[in-house]
C-alpha cells in the first residue's frame, strides 16, 4: 500500500511463488507448537480410488441422481449423531421469513456518524501510525462506537450479520479510505488476517482478467475457509446482479436433521481431504461440521474440495471427494438455497458476516467496461468474542491470526504482472 505523507502501511513488495519450489503450508514456529509434523499424512494409497464426478460449479442433474442413488442404496442413518441436537433454536435460525425488511440488519450512516468518522480519521493520522495500527483506540467513534458494539453482538451472538451503509467511497482518497473501513471494522474485530500464504491483509473480490466474459456466473454457497467474522466492503457495483447472498447454517442443520441425518454424519466426519494446492502438507484433513461448546459451526470452501480451474485445479494425485461426500457438499448448497436472503447491495456498503454459522454466495453479475463489480475482502477475530473452537480449527485460526513468520502485504489495489490480476479473493487460501 502506498504511503502518504502522515499515514503509513507495511511496504508493499510483490512477491510471488516461484511454481519449482513447494512451500511449507505452515510455518515452522506453527509446526512446532501444534506438533504437526507428526501428523502428517502418508502417501496416497496406492491402490486407485474412484471419486466422485463432482466440481467446484453445482451441477444439479449429477446431485439429483447421486442423490436418489444414495437412498435407493439405503442403510443410511436416520439419526443425528449421538449427543448432538435434534433442533436448534436462536436468532441463528433464520429464513426468509425471520425479517420484515432490510432495517432489522443494515445500520444507516447519519450525518453525525460522518462526520464522527471524518474526526476519527484526522485523529489517527495525527498520531503517525502505521495504517495496520488501526485499533479502536487509535479509531475514535464515541457516539458510532455503541452502534457499532451492538453490530458486533448481532454477528458473534445474534442473527450473525450486518449491513453498514452509508459511506462514500468518492469523498476519500484511497489510503484515508482504507483507513476508515479498517477504522469502523476494529469496532467488530481488531485483530486482521493473513488471506494467504504470501500475507496479503486484503484481498479484491473482482473477475480476474475477464476481457470477453464479462458475466460471472452464480457461485456456491461456502464459508470462507479460516477467519470468525468475514468484512467485504463494496468499492464499486457491476453493471446488474452481483447481490450478496446468505443462508443461515444453523437453519440447514435443522433441515438436515428433520430430513437428512445421515449427512450430518458425513458432514461432521474428520476425513475431507482439503487441498494446499502444492504445498506440504499436500492437503490435510477435518470435518466441515462440528458441534463444540454448544454450538454447531461449519467451515468449508467448495475450491479447497473440489478445485476451481482454470486457476486453481486439484492437486494431481490427492484423494477425491466420495459419493456420500458429494451428496452432502451439494446438499448444503440446495437447502441454503431454499432458505437463503438476498440482500441488497450499495457502494459503499460495509458488510460483516459471522462466518462461523452463516453460508454465503453471490449471485450472477454483468461487468461493462470502467462499471464493475470490485470488494475487498478481510478476515477479522475478535479474541473475546470468537467462538470456541476445536483444536483442528484453532490451528487453522493460527496460521491465519497467530502467524508472525509470514510478512503482511497491504494491496490497496489488485496486485499485477505484466499487467495482469494476479491475486484476488476466492483464488487465495
């Protein structure tokens, strides 16, 4: 990120992976203190295994005969696994029914509130801080600040997502810009993270290098892989589509329950090879599904399952995904859907959802020209409020929150070579 005169971020030097040399998808230090080295996998077995036809695009013919199949092949469970809940109940349950309209979830920006923020981001500039010190402390919103605390207890224990709207990205430059989006999420989360194995604290939701395709099509329901609250901010709109989409995972559960217990079985067994697309560990292995602490949480990305070409395609030689893996993967798609809310989707809006227990996914866009679709994407923690989590996942969390051996890279922009996008969210891990 580019300095300016009174307010700077970590230099912001390319570095990009040299496809000859395999990375260790820990850092020793992360090694050491989870004992991961004497976990790692042995070789893929040596007898050929057959997988499921199954992509990172939802095909719904393939689910529906996987799905029929399956029960027609019978012996399926038909409870839930043993001390785990028949029913959820909370404001984690929710369809599109729960909300009368949109103001039960987005928090509109006053005047006050502006020019509240406007003060906070001369006050951090005055005390010449690096951009990555931006804290509440060093932030301040006194009246905004209580709004904002009540937003945080809507994501960590309430319905598990919020709308801030009301900011204008034209009234800033870029860096003060920057400064106050990371200003107002400090109010949610201050710790950030590491979207990568190269470092980078923010990542650009945009198409990557769509020069004749300038239609993206709908994507699949998925959490991001490793962050408690994920914060996309809306630096600019595409042309006609492009709506967040969300679905409560506590609500599919429930549906799971009274319809599929079988899948929850296969959702919460630990044996989903999820890729590090050529690293070492060549992939490892956890359950999407958990229920730990009195809460059901779930994690999971289609592409760390099931690949995404052109960019990102499965690891040669890795195992698959099963057939009853398959089936519960698109299930989770088909009853989000059913039960899913579209939001609406302003510029300028700040969105932060608890991505422990809500699913989301964006519906199909048009891109014309300078008019398109662009967020940038953070992965916050709050330390008191995160849920607790399972081992596996607090290494997960580590290597995201903890990890002090990997350098931060601040792209205030899509980073390029030769002119081309190379990193943008939803190709990173």
């Amino acid at each position: 990120m580019a300095p300016t005169a009174d307010v700077m971020f970590p230099t912001d030097i390319r570095s990009f992976r040299n496809p000859d040399l395999v990375e260790e998808y820990y850092s020793p230090g992360l090694r050491t203190r989870f004992h991961i080295d004497g976990l790692k996998l042995a070789e893929p077995p040596a007898i050929p295994t057959k997988y499921a036809d199954i992509h990172y695009d939802i095909d719904e013919d393939k689910y529906r005969a996987r799905e029929a199949a399956r029960r027609q092949a019978g012996d399926l469970e038909t409870k839930v696994p043993e001390d785990w809940p028949t029913k959820l109940e909370g404001p984690l349950v929710w369809d599109q029914s729960s909300f009368k309209d949109e103001s039960q979830y987005i928090y509109h920006l006053t005047s006050e509130d502006k020019e509240e923020i406007n003060s906070g981001l001369a006050y951090f500039k005055d005390q010449g801080l690096d951009g990555e010190a931006i804290t509440k402390a060093t932030f301040p919103l006194p009246k905004l600040g209580a709004h904002l605390d009540q937003i945080c207890q809507d994501v960590y224990r309430g319905r598990g997502f919020s709308i801030v709207r009301g900011l204008d990205p034209e009234a800033y430059s870029l860096e003060d810009l920057t400064i106050v989006y990371l200003g107002i999420s400090s109010y949610i989360a201050e710790r950030r993270g590491k979207q990568d194995q190269r470092g980078s604290m923010l990542l650009h939701v945009i198409k990557r290098n769509d020069v004749d395709d300038q239609y993206g099509e709908d994507k699949p329901f998925h959490t991001d892989t490793v962050t408690d609250t994920l914060c996309l901010f809306t630096r600019s709109l595409a042309v006609e589509g492009g709506r967040s989409i969300l679905a409560s995972s506590w609500t599919v559960y429930n549906e799971l329950a009274a319809t599929r217990p079988d899948l929850i079985h296969v959702l919460a067994k630990p044996d989903w090879p999820f890729d590090t697309f050529s690293r070492d560990p060549p992939y490892y292995k956890r359950a999407l599904l958990y229920n730990y602490d009195d809460k059901i949480l779930m994690s999971f990305g289609r592409r760390l399952l099931c690949g995404h070409p052109p960019f990102d395609p499965r690891t040669p030689g890795i195992p698959g995904l099963t057939e009853a893996q398959a089936e519960a993967l698109d299930a989770v798609h088909f009853v989000a859907k059913k039960f899913e809310i579209k939001t609406t989707m302003e510029k300028g809006d700040i969105r932060f959802v608890n991505n422990m227990a809500v699913l989301h996914r964006r519906e199909a866009f048009r891109n014309d020209g300078d008019t398109y679709r662009h967020l940038v994407r953070l992965w916050l923690h709050n330390d008191k409020e995160c849920w607790r989590l399972p081992r596996c996942l607090r290494v997960a969390w580590a290597r995201v929150f903890e990890d002090e051996e990997r350098t931060s890279f601040w792209d205030l922009e899509p980073p390029k070579k030769d002119g081309i996008i190379l990193r943008v969210a939803g190709s990173c891990d």
